[in-house]
C-alpha cells in the first residue's frame, strides 16, 4: 500500500505541474472506477458515458478507466485532487470522511423489517431513490462531506441485497461462530460478532484473494459478483437470505467540485440527467444479471442454502436493536450529532419509496421516475457552486 500512495502521489505532482489536474469543459472528462474491465458496474459506467455525451449534444464526453487510473481505496483521494474528474466512489471505506452518509447506508437492514412482499425485486430501487433524494435534500451534512472533499455528488448506486457467499456452509449460529467474514459495513460487522464470527475488512479488489488463501471463509456480497469479481472460481456455499440489506453508500459519479464548476448549466443539467439514468442502471442492471450468477453458481457446483429459520428470526431481532447502536456508534466514533432524526427522518422517506415503485416495470420507467422525483430539483445555478 506505502508503494501504491507513493506511485500516486509523484503522479499527482507531475499532472500539477502540467495544469492536468483543472480539466475544462471542452476536455474529455477522466471517470475512475474500482471494478475490473467487463464487469457489470464497468458496463453500468460505459452507459454513463454514453449517455452524458447524448444529453450534453456531444459537447461532453467521459472515458471510463476501470481498475486502472486509481484503485477502489485511492479514488476519494484522486478525484478530490484532480487525478479523475469522476470517480465511482464507496463511502464505507473512509469511514472519518462521510460518516452521516455512511450512518444512512449502514440502516439499510432496515429493509429485513418491511413488508416483504411489497419488497420481493424492489428493495434496492426503493433505497436507492430514498438514499439519492435524502442526500440531495435532507442531508446537509453529506453535502458538505463531499465538498469538503471537493467533491460534488451527482448520482447514487447501489447493491442489490447481500448474503453469504462463503468457501463452507453456514446455515446457523453453528457454523458461523468463528468464521472470517469479509463485510462492507460496520453493521454487518456488528451482525458478525454478534453471532460470533470475525469481520474483516477488504475492499472488493482484494475478495477474490483473500478468499482463495483462505484469509477469509465468507463475504457478506450480492451473488452476481460471483460473476463482476470471479468469486466463482472459489465460493462453494452461498446463504443468500442472512444476514440481508445492501450496499448504497456509494457516489456513482462523484465530480471534482473544480471541474463541475467549470461546466455550464446546461451540462450541469445534463449531469445530472444522465446521473438519474445511472442511479436506476445500477440497481436494475445487477437485478438483471442474477439469473446469470445463479445458473454460474449451478454450473461450478456452488450450493445453495436456506438459513437455519432461528438464525432469520435472530437476526431481525439484531437488525431492530441496531437501529439505536447505528446511532450511538456515530454519535461516539464520529461525532454524528443528529442521527436519531436523520434515521426517523430517512425510514419516513424510504416507506414512500417503497410505494413509489410498486409499478416499475422497466430501466426507463426507473430513471423516469428518478428525475422526475429528484434530480430534475436541483437547482443547477446554486448547487455544488460554494
């Protein structure tokens, strides 16, 4: 890692000093992702870029280096510095730097104590639009996360619902006790210990490894990165129903503040408009491709399970005592001083979400209902203009 912040930041010195860092309007803008080449958040990413340059009239374009300009841990650092123009950014893993953004995504358990059948193929579309709309309008704080990373948010993404893809079965509180769990949240690190298993924390570049050398027996992830990550290659268990939730913290396109001001309005418009068309992608696409991770899963011979019905019941049981720890752990470890409100606040908005899209059939409709709910009022001559 030393060797990686020194790579990055004798590369930063040298595009400082040629001015690379201040791209212009009229420059093809730099989007930095995580994920490797042909994955599904890389296609998600080529869409945006195809879409930014048809709602600007060609007057922007964006090239999408994936896994390459910066890695998944480096990109709030390089897009804040001018290295990517855009970058596809996840929270969790700079917990000091957007802890009130970080406290929404961690509720999203929350979901597990909803009405499961309006949620069955809807909860990822519902919390993505509450996360997107509470951030943009309810959320002052994380606006100012962001700006103080000079960053300006202009689309969310999101996971569709995690469960345990692990190298052995776990079923109940048997087998999980002990495990090495890979988790993307501190819920779901607290979900662990709770339960006697260990979390550790990777970022998604180094799953595959950590699993293969058996760092880790389990990751607490969507089945379809048995396809976007190759986990495939090593997973012979899933549990898909525990522990639940998802991932939403995550800026799908978060703007370096000096290059989006150097936009017009109309291309910030435009930014916007195509954000709501990658805010819906991203949960819709990977929805799409479970089939495919499930008939992957099938082909290499990975089992599937059902959870001991205890270990459900458990589990829901911890998901409405963490609702307050969620609190008092911001509160203490990063001085959250409104979290009580925010969550009340955030499962009113949420509920109404849920309800919103019942109807949805389509990515179209989706992104439709995005701009038209949320992107569409933001006012483009104030915001992100400090």
């Amino acid at each position: 890692m030393a060797i990686t912040k020194s790579v990055t930041r004798a590369f930063l010195l040298a595009m400082l000093l040629i001015g690379f860092g201040q791209a212009s309007a009229s420059e093809t803008l730099r989007l930095a992702l995580g994920y490797p080449p042909g994955s599904k958040a890389d296609e998600v990413m080529q869409k945006y870029a195809e879409t930014v340059k048809q709602y600007t009239d060609g007057s922007l374009s964006v090239k999408v280096y994936p896994m390459s300009l910066l890695s998944a841990a480096e990109i709030s650092d390089g897009v804040r510095d001018g290295i990517a123009d855009i970058g596809v950014m996840y929270t969790v893993y700079f917990p000091a730097m957007y802890p009130h953004t970080n406290l929404l995504n961690e509720s999203a358990m929350q979901l597990l104590l909803l009405d499961p059948e309006k949620l069955k193929g809807k909860a990822a579309m519902a919390f993505e639009g509450a996360m997107s709309e509470f951030t943009l309008f309810h959320c002052p704080e994380c606006l100012e996360e962001y700006e103080k990373q000079n960053q300006v948010y202009t689309a969310n993404a999101t996971s569709i619902s995690y469960g345990l893809l692990c190298t052995s079965p776990v079923t109940n509180e048997k087998q999980l006790k002990g495990k090495r769990i890979r988790v993307a949240g501190s819920h779901w690190s607290r979900w662990a210990k709770h339960f006697g298993a260990t979390p550790t924390s990777l970022t998604i570049n180094e799953t595959l490894e950590g699993l293969s050398q058996g760092v880790i027996d389990c990751s607490i992830t969507s089945p379809v990165e048995l396809i976007n990550l190759g986990l495939a290659e090593v997973v012979t268990d899933m549990t898909l129903a525990i522990p639940g939730g998802l991932y939403a913290g995550a800026s799908a396109a978060g703007f370096n503040k000096n290059v989006w001001q150097g936009l017009t309005e109309s291309q910030r418009h435009a930014i916007l408009r195509a954000g709501a068309s990658t805010t819906a992608l991203s949960p819709w696409s990977s929805l799409e491709q479970v089939p495919q991770a499930l008939e992957l899963a099938e082909k290499e011979g990975i089992k599937q399970h059902d959870p001991d019905p205890a270990l459900v019941k458990a589990t829901r049981e911890f998901v409405e005592q963490d609702m307050n720890t969620i609190v008092n752990y911001y509160a203490k470890n990063h001085g959250v001083k409104r979290g009580k409100e925010m969550l009340d606040s955030f499962h009113d908005v949420l509920v109404r979400w849920v309800d919103l899209v019942q109807d949805v059939d389509s990515p179209e409709e989706l992104e439709k209902l995005y701009w038209d709910e949320i992107f569409s009022k933001v006012d483009v001559a104030t915001y992100g203009m400090k």
